[in-house]
C-alpha cells in the first residue's frame, strides 16, 4: 500500500464472486469494478443484492469464493488481512464504537496498533476531534453512550481515518441517522474528501445519497452483480435500462436540477462595462445586444449595478454612478436548483452570475433555466422513444 | 438507540458519580457487627466443657480461616478452569460443543451436594483437597455459564467493528469481548463464591475443617448454641464474600456501559 499517505489508491475488482456456504445462489456474481484513486464510488442497490458482502470482500472481512482484488496494483490476498485492514479506515451504521472506551481510546486503536507512541497518537486524536467537528476538550474523554447519533458517526469517522489510511469502506454510516443530521454529514464528508482524496467506497440503498456523495454510482441488482457504473449525471440522463430507471424512481428531472450546476447550462450574455466606460459606448452596445440595460462592474469585473438604456439617454462621458445597486448574483457553482430558487425570490428578471473571484461570468433569468429544463425533457423523450425501438430485447 | 440531531455543541451528561464510599461499606459493617455479637455472646454465657472444646476464640478463628481457604482455592480452580472453557467454547468451531460441556457441568451442580462430597471421598481420600475438588465441582457452573452467555451476548458489530479495523481474533477478545462481557462474568463468579460458601460446610463430613465442624458438633452433641454459632456464622461469611464480590463488581466492570 502507498507510503504517501493522505491521497487514495485504485481499487480493482476482478470478476470477483462470492458463494455463502449453504446457499445456492451466489451473492456476488463475477463482479468487475474499477474504483478510481482518490474518488467516491457508491454501490447501491435494494437491500439483499450484495453491496455489503462485496465492501466486506475488499478488506477480507469476507473472502471470495474467486477472483481477485487489486488494491494500489498488489492483490490483497497477498496481504496478511488485519495488516490490510489496518491500513483501509472502516465505518459502519451506528459506527460501531466501543462502548466501554472513551472517544479518544475509540479514535487510538489502529494508531496503537500500529505502534504510534502516546504524544502523537494524542495529538492525533485532537487533530481528528477537531477534523470532524467536535471539540477535542469536550468530547476527547467522554463515553460514546453520551454522544447523539451524529456525534457518534463523526467519532466513527475520526477512528476510520485515524492512521491516515489511503481508502475508506463506509458501509450505510448515515443510514440510522435522522434526515437533517443525515444531510449534514453527508455535506462535510464532502468537504474531508475535498481535503483528503481519499479512495472511499461507499455502501447505501438511498439513491439520492448516491446522487449526492458519488463521483461514481455503481447500481447493483441482485444476486450481487452491476447494471450500471457511471457518473450520476450519466445515471440521471441515461440510465441503462429499466431496472436502473425504476429504481431511481419518479422526479429525476428535480434531480438532474439539484445534480446540474449553474456553469453546466448556456448562461444568457448581457452588456458590461466598467464605471469609466463612456456612456453613450455602452448605450451603443446595449442596443447592439437588442437589450435595454447594462451591467457595470469594478475594476476586476465584479458586478456592481445595473444600468438602463434610460439612465444612459443623454448622458456624455463616464457612466459614473448611474444605475441601480444589484441585489444578488448567481455562482456558477451553484446547483440549477437552488439557481431557480433566488431566481424566484429576485428583484430583477435577470440575475448576473459570477464565477471564480466573483468576476462577471454571464447572466440567468428564470426563462433562461426553463429552456434547459425543456432541453433535458427533450433529451429524456427521445432517449425513452429510441429505447422503445430498441430496447424489444431487453 | 434513539438518535437525535447532531448538533455539534449538544451538551453532554456528567459522568454519574459512584456513590459516596460509607454508604457502600455499611452492610460490611452490620455483617461484621453480626458476627462479633455472636462471638461475643458465646464467650459471656456459661458453657460446658464439650461446648468449650467449641466455642473458644483460637477454635472459632482457625474454622473461619479454614472456610476461607476451602472457599479461595475451589474459586480459583474454578476461574482457572471455567474462563478459558468459556472463552474456547465460543470460538469458532466449538461451538458445537456448548451443549454436551454444559449439560455435563450440569450434573456436577445437581447431584446433592453431600454425596458428590462423600462420593469424592470414597474415590480418592478424606481431606482438605477432596473438599476442594468437590466444591469446584458444586460451583463450576454459575461462573462457567455466565462466561459463555456474557461472551455470547456481545453486539457482532462491535466484534466486527473491531476485525475490520484490524484488531486480531485475540485483540478483539482481551480488548473488546471480555471487557464487553465483565459485568456478567463477574456476576457469575459472584453466585460461585456464594454458593461456596455454603456448601463448604459440608467439608466437615469428610474431614476437612471449616465452620462446619461447628454445625456437625453442635448437631452430634445436642448443643445448640454450638449449631447456631456455625450457622450464624456461615451465613455472615456469606454475606461478607457476596458484599466483596459486589464491590468487585463495580470497580472491575468497565466504564461508559451505563
Ligand atoms: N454471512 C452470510 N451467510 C449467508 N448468506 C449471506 C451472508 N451475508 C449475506 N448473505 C446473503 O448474501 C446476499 C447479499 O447480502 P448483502 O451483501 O448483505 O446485501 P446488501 O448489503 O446489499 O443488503 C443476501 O441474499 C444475503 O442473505
Ligand atoms: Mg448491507
């Protein structure tokens, strides 16, 4: 496993099945997966169809009938498993803490086994605390029985990363939380894995969890095998089959808008100058535009105000301090969903966009948004009438 | 376990605190006051001379102490015996032997007490460590019993918490089961000290001391206030070891389970 500690390592699964002692079918099927390093790959699927079993194989906490598992190009069959396992970080539902340790001594097992010496492995656990939001001086001694739901899912996160490990095997860990705690741990997982790139394969049968963390949806069905392995846009816009559209069920459209960034659409052009700009130049390039208004910038073209083609008439040299303040701006960052909302709730028609450093990046009104949403309509029509000639077959 | 929302600065319990130390050493000292009431009171009334042969302090103290000892030596055969059997029968593949070694211990503990004493004796010999062999055999279970179902009753996850982090099979066991499962280990030692006690009295049958001495005089000689020290006394020693046990309990029990 890599040396470097803080960023992920591929994972590869080969043809991998699994066959229970006892049971016929097998719970995972010839399963081929290819997790790229540093990204979050998400099995999901009903409950039963393998997701589980297939995480459990690539720590060895089940061993496959056959195939193989490559992690970081060494096949983990020739890793002894608990030196294996001490280097993947593993979190489960309702975190699996020790109740009868402290949150720190939680936290230091694998440092300990590891050998870590006790000032660092307590400096470590205070770097941790303070990783995942809790306060070293607070939490650090309590009981996990003290903790809410959420607290005890972040110290299940801290002990997972605990010795920096390059992948992490999360396994429904927001599954037994409630919807609002669910959410915002979901959101700074994100943020860790902005920071950390860990490889993560991540366990859930909650397809807008999938949606929201997965750089990768894998869709399992059962007996453990995957229909589909792509981006959730991709998921979204194309699924592959039925079984993959029924199980993302109705409002995929009001997905595709929580999933579509404000930057992924054709964002409307308006005219913009700075201050010094001569006025009647801008009222010239209004009317080329076919527009009665104008936005004004700073120097580093950050909107300021907005400014009609009347507050222009007869005005000679620099536009100065003509026009009104601008209420808001859009980031183009920001989902085509929440676009759509300060959309609704705007002064004005249009909204100027910004992009990196607040810089004038185009403008959005809500005619603007309806039109790509009728695009991705469309789009979905004609994928569902050529899936109807071809799909005879399936 | 309820879950409720994560809000980062939730304020968190105390710690509840053990209670205050003289309110646990109160029964000890009713116990202890027991005891000596009854002592002091055979040596203030006028007694016969088969009653003397009893009831003086250095006979009345080498008994106890014999009693103890009967007790402390068939404790520790039955811990050095009754945890590693406990442990090994719930790992992996003997499990399968559970039911045979329980019903076996089984029977130790229902064959009446006095015969499997007598019938020791006649096998091997009279003497301090047949009763000590048969009150291991008397009191094997409760321990034996309480170390399978305690390690049993451990949340899988957590054991698998513990393996997927990379604990070894042994690490999880010292570091996570047994730790997980003290409270009622420690509880079954407790009733094995208990019962003991109690039928270390029948060591006297075959020779081997102890406060029972007191009991079959007292019954042999129709002296009844020799009958009823013993049995004073064996019961205040009951209480006292149950009273240690309980204390045992409480300190060795791991924190942060309640
Ligand atoms: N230890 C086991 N022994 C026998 N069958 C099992 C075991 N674990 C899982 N299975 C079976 O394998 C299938 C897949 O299980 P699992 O991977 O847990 O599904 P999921 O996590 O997607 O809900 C199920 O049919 C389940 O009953
Ligand atoms: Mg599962």
């Amino acid at each position: 496993m890599a040396d470097q500690s803080t960023s992920g390592v591929p994972i590869e699964l080969r043809k991998v099945t699994k066959v229970f002692p006892g049971s016929g079918e097998p719970a995972v099927r010839e399963l081929d997966l290819n997790i790229p390093a540093g990204e979050i790959v998400v099995l999901v699927g009903p409950s039963g169809c393998g997701k589980t079993t297939t995480m459990r194989m690539i720590n060895r906490l089940i061993e496959p009938t056959s195939g193989d598992i490559v992690i970081d190009g060494r096949s983990s069959h020739d890793i002894d498993p608990d030196r294996l396992r001490r280097n993947i970080g593993y979190v489960i539902q309702q975190a699996g803490l020790f109740p009868h340790m402290t949150v720190a001594a939680n936290i230091a097992q694998v440092p300990k086994m590891l050998g870590w010496d006790r000032a660092r492995i307590a400096e470590r656990v205070d770097e941790l605390l303070t990783l995942v939001g809790l306060d070293p001086g607070q939490y650090r001694d309590t009981f996990p029985r003290r903790l809410s739901g959420g607290q005890q899912q972040r110290v299940g996160v801290a002990r997972a990363l605990a010795a920096d490990p390059p992948v992490l095997l999360m396994d429904e860990p927001f599954g037994a939380l409630d919807p609002i705690s669910r959410e915002r741990l979901q959101d700074e997982l994100l943020g860790l894995q902005d920071d950390l790139a860990k490889t993560i394969v991540f366990v859930t049968h909650d397809i807008d969890e999938a949606l929201k963390i997965g750089d990768h949806i894998a869709i399992m069905k059962a007996p453990g095998h995957i229909v589909q392995y792509a981006s959730p846009a991709e998921i979204l816009t194309n699924p592959a089959d039925d079984y993959v559209e029924q199980f993302l069920g109705a409002g995929s459209s009001m997905r595709l808008l929580r999933l579509t960034k404000v930057g992924d659409i054709e964002v409307d052009q308006v005219p913009y100058a700075s201050e010094d700009a001569d006025a009647a130049e801008v009222l010239a390039e209004i009317e080329r535009h076919g527009l009665d208004y104008a936005l004004l910038t700073d120097g580093m073209r950050r909107p300021l105000r907005w400014v009609g083609a009347e507050h222009l008439q007869g005005l000679t040299g620099p536009v100065g301090s003509a026009g009104d303040p601008i209420t808001g701006t859009l980031h183009h960052r920001m989902t085509l969903q929440d676009a759509l909302e300060a959309l609704l709730n705007a002064d004005n028609d249009v909204v100027p966009v910004v992009g990196r450093r607040r810089a004038y990046a185009g403008a959005l009104s809500l005619s603007t948004v309806q039109n790509a949403i009728q695009a991705i309509k469309i789009r979905e029509r004609e994928r569902r009438l050529h899936r109807g000639e071809t799909g005879a077959g399936r | 376990m309820t879950v409720s929302t994560a809000v980062p600065d939730e304020t968190t319990n105390p710690e509840p605190r053990l209670g205050r130390s003289w309110h646990i050493v109160l029964p000890l000292l009713c116990y202890l006051a027991v005891g000596a009431a009854m002592i002091i009171y055979t040596q203030s009334v006028p007694l016969d001379g088969i009653e003397r042969g009893s009831l003086n302090l250095p006979y009345i103290f080498g008994r106890t102490w014999e009693h103890i000892q009967l007790v402390f030596y068939s404790t520790v055969l039955v811990l050095v015996v009754a945890l590693p059997l406990g442990i090994l029968l719930t790992r992996g593949t003997l499990r399968r032997a559970t039911p045979f070694v329980l019903t076996l211990v089984n029977v130790g503990q229902a064959t009446p007490a006095v015969g499997l004493v007598v019938l020791l004796a006649v096998l091997f010999q009279i003497g301090f460590w047949t009763s000590v062999a048969a009150l291991f055999a008397y009191s094997l279970l409760p321990t034996l019993r309480n170390t399978m179902v305690g390690l049993q009753q451990v949340d899988w996850r957590l054991i698998d918490a513990g393996r997927g982090i990379g604990m070894s099979a042994a690490r999880v066991l010292f570091k996570v089961e047994l730790p997980m499962a003290a409270p009622v280990i420690l509880s079954g030692i407790r009733t094995t000290l208990v019962l003991s006690v109690g039928t270390a009295s029948i060591a006297a049958f075959i020779g081997a001391g102890g406060l029972g001495d007191l009991i079959t005089t007292g019954v042999s000689t129709q002296r009844n206030l020799v009958l009823v020290t013993g049995c004073v006394l064996i019961a205040v020693l009951a209480l006292m070891i149950d009273w240690v046990g309980g204390l045992a309990q409480r300190v060795l029990a791991p924190k942060g389970l309640s």
